[in-house]
C-alpha cells in the first residue's frame, strides 16, 4: 500500500477502506508513513470528511496500535468522563472523588493544556510533590484503595493518537469533527473504563463555537462509543463565561476543595453534579445518597444526583 | 507570522494575503516552515483553490526565492516554450534547434521525468557524454552562439519551487491548478525568457485528462504570463495516444533527429511546426522562411509556419 494512494483517495471524496485505515495509522506509529504524508492526510479529512464507519474503523486502529488497559477487577464499576475543555473548566478535580465516594471507580487519564484552555495535569502539579506519570499497576492499586485515579495517560496508550495530535496542533487540523472524536474515543476506549460520559462545549471560550457544532461532536463520539461496547452518554454545556470564579492552576484546585467541602461557585457545583448523576447512572448506582456517601457535605451532593 | 495561521486561513475558504503568501514561500524555503505544514497547506491549497492575484503572488514569490537569470543581449530575441508532458514527447528535441535555425535564442531549461512522462534531459542523457549541468556563462555563451540551449535548470532558480515539487510528489498535492501553474510559471519567468509559448496536453496519457482541464491549467498559465509580462501563449493538444512512434529516452533521440532531418512521424512534425509558429510569431520573427532557414529540409518546416 502506498501512502499517496491513500491521501488521493480521502483528496478525491471516497471514503477510506478498512485496509487503508488499518495500514496508514500503523505506518504512521511506525514511521513509514511521513509527518508530512499525514499532514495532507489529515487536511483532506478535515476537509472532506469521514463518514460513521470510517470514524469508527480509524478510531479502532488508533486502540490497536498500542495496548488496551486492564485494571482487572477493582471491586467496583469503572466509569470516566471527558471534557472538551474550556476556560475554568476545573470539574475533573471534584469530580473523580465525588463519584469515587458513591461507590464507582473513576480511571480519570488526563491531558495538558490546549489552546486556551488548563489541563487536568497542569493543574494538579501545582500541588508539590504531586506526580503526573502511574504505572499501570500503581493505578489499579489506586482505583481499587481509593476508588479515583487523575493521572497521565501511559505511553502505550493509543500512540498513534500522541503522535497524530501533535502533528495536529502544527498543521491546522485540529478542528476536525472526525479526528476530535477518533482521538478522545480511541484513548478513552483503550483505557478500558466500562462506563463514559462526555461533557462538550459550546461558545467563545470551547473549542465548538456552536451548540450545532457541539452536537455534532457529541453524537460522533457517543457513536463512536457505541460502536465499541462502551456505554457512553453526553452533555452539551454552555462555555460561554468561564466556570466558577477561579482561572490559573493553583487557584482552580483551591476552588475545587471548596466545592468538596459543600462550598465553591453554584455553576461548578451544578456541572459537577449533573455530570456526577450521568457516571453514577452508567455504573448502574441507583441509591448513592443512601449507600455510600458519608460525609455529611458529599452526602448533600449525591443526593441531588 | 505563524504558519499555523496561514494554513487556517486557506483551510477555511479565504484568500491568502499577499504579506502570508510572501513570508511562507520565503520561510519553507529557508526550512522555518516544516514539510507537515507545508503538506498541510498544498492540500488546503488544492482543495479549496486559488484565486488569479494569489496564484500570480504564490509565483511571484517562488521567483523571488531565488535568482531571476540574466543572459545579456545573445543577439537575437528569447523564446522558450513548455510542455505539461506526455508520453513520446520528445517536442523539444528538434523544436529547440529549428526555432534557433529560424533566428530565435531559445533558453530550455528542462526537467527530469515526471509520473508516466519521459524528461528531456533523461532523453538527451541516453548520448554517451552529454552533460545536463551548465552553468549561467555556459548557457549564455551557447544561446549567442548556438542559439538553443538544453539544460538542467540552474540550482539558484525558484528554489522554493523545486523543495514545494518534491514535497507534493509524496504528499498526494500534485493535481492542483494553482500549484502546477504557478511551478511551470515560476521557472519559466526566472529563466528570463522573452516569449513562453505552452503546449498543454489532455487525454489518458497527459496529467490533465480533460480538455476542459487543459484549458482551465491553460489559462490559468497565460493569466500569470501576462500578470508578470511575459508574452505568454499556449496549443491544447491531444495526448491519447504517444507522440510518434518511438517511447523511450535514446529511441526518442533518434525520433528527433529524423524529423530535423526532413522525415519522422507526421504528429511529431505537425505539431512541431505548430510550436514553432507559435514561437516565432511571440519572438517577431515573421520572415523565417526567406531570411534564416537555410538547409532543404528546414526550410520546408519553416516554410509552412
């Protein structure tokens, strides 16, 4: 197979065989396929398109060119979230242990900043001492203690996505439908979490600018999941003004601990239980205020969940 | 300037400014723009076309990556002519000497083959000793007294165009308008020739299958000639079937030198001829015939142009 026979074929208009799909993400992670064979690639994806089956077939041959995670049985149901990022957007912080503590296990992986908006990571390394990078026994360790991980995805983890997106970032063609979706489905699916729900922006300050546009990410990725076995729901919220009052990492994590202790801003509490009922639900935890929640603060929130 | 700006402009439909076109031109060609966003660019480019200022920029930039040649007075009035390629074209091989014999200098600056199509100095190489490289002294010397030169084209012209070639040859960006036109144009105006005419082909065996994308490549072509003042015209020719008989770079030579000698296969000295007239009109020589061919056989070619 040759690359150039593969870019005319997506230049063209036609849709991208499985064999296509399967051999250019493979040569790629390999090296075989140049940076700038995938540049073009990519802007006549961005351009032209990819239909469902393309999207769900490319997305597979992200997963398959590094290793899907097992954390074996940590005794409770895995569910993860995922945003699409914006400017305050700190619900990961609260988030992973508010559901933790109902009685799910949250194998939050995360990124760095993008763009304008923070990164989960970058905003936890604001903590001294806090450590990114878990190795995959250290996080199944964690999920089954404390029922929560945030850390760094491991290297093995889609590699073909790590290289694809920094490309991206150089060559104009992040704001791809097709390639947003493969990108966060094919890492979120290879994390091996059982349950997910998606939380995408829309407005000035998220990457979709419309909830149109946001819609039609959302419905791509929850197809995306589909297509996989992987229960996935969405929400499109409105990232119009930032969330809460606080911007900048150190300041985004005190006001995450706010909003744990039964404080913070009402339109990140509001978020972060409306994402918190959507996990819960997945992980088929119907009756969290009774069962799980034992601080009295936490209980507060789990229950309007 | 940021190349990931440019790129974006062209990605979602807009002109490219005549400051982007001039700063990623200059900035790829010193190697500050990277192959990937290049690639990146030649697909937006492609896909979403340009316009005749952006595409008379784009050239006028390629001009400008490098040395504009200067032969001083060779005595008699410069004229080139370009042909898109096809398979048996080996035009140029008695074109070149039977418009000198005519009273024109004709400065052919030639490439390597290309695709399905053979290239002139590939031709020429299959005689024992014959030498590609000339340097700007050796080609002035040789159109004041020869009057028709066949050589590599120098390193110092359009570098610009000769890195984006290889790129686009690998990157599946070859087919575009804008991009050939401006690759033909750029070289042919930095050569400093005085007339250009264009024989430009359609049909299975030419990169252009359709007359109607001929003649669009054409004018695009005679748009830019104008735009930069250069008398610029161009034949739409047929190529679904090879030129003459013989296909192959010393079978060609062969070819060619039959035709100069009064003989060949009918297509080759028509359209021959049909170049030569051209050629001759744009160099204002109008008197060929009587003035300047001087052996039996030529004559009769000139004779019917």
């Amino acid at each position: 197979m040759h690359a150039v026979e593969v870019i005319h074929n997506k230049r063209d208009g036609a849709r991208l065989t499985d064999s296509q799909i399967d051999w250019v993400v493979a040569a790629y992670t390999r090296g075989e396929v140049a940076d700038e064979q995938m540049a073009a690639l990519a802007m006549a994806i961005l351009l032209n398109g990819m239909d469902a089956g393309e999207i769900a077939h490319w997305t597979q041959a992200m997963i398959d060119s590094g290793e899907v995670l097992s954390f074996g049985d940590v005794g409770r149901p895995l569910v993860d979230k995922h945003s699409t990022g914006g400017v305050g957007d700190k619900i990961t912080l609260p988030l992973a242990p508010l559901v933790a503590a109902c009685g799910a296990a949250v194998p939050q992986l995360s990124g760095r900043g993008l763009g304008h908006t923070g990164g989960t990571l970058d905003k936890l390394e604001s903590i001294p001492g806090w450590r990114a990078s878990l190795s995959d026994e250290e996080i199944a360790a964690q999920l089954a203690d404390v029922g929560a991980v945030i850390c760094a995805t491991t290297p093995t983890l889609a590699p073909a996505d790590r290289k694809l997106y920094a490309l991206r970032d150089v060559t104009g063609t992040v704001e791809s439908i097709p390639l947003i979706a493969s990108s966060i489905m094919s890492k979120k699916i290879a994390e091996g979490t059982g349950g997910l729900v998606l939380d995408v922006k829309f407005g000035s300050g998220a990457f979709m600018k419309t909830p149109e546009r946001a819609r039609q990410l959302a419905e791509t990725m929850v197809a995306i999941g589909t297509a996989h076995g992987l229960a996935t729901t969405a929400l499109l919220t409105d990232m119009s003004v930032p969330l809460g009052r606080a911007v900048g990492n150190a300041l985004e994590v005190a006001e995450s601990v706010e909003v744990l202790r039964g404080g913070g801003p009402s339109d990140v509490v509001e978020l972060t239980v409306a994402l918190a009922r959507e996990m819960l639900a997945l992980a088929g935890i119907t009756d969290a205020t009774r069962r799980r929640c034992s601080p009295p603060a936490r209980r507060t929130r789990c229950g309007s969940g």
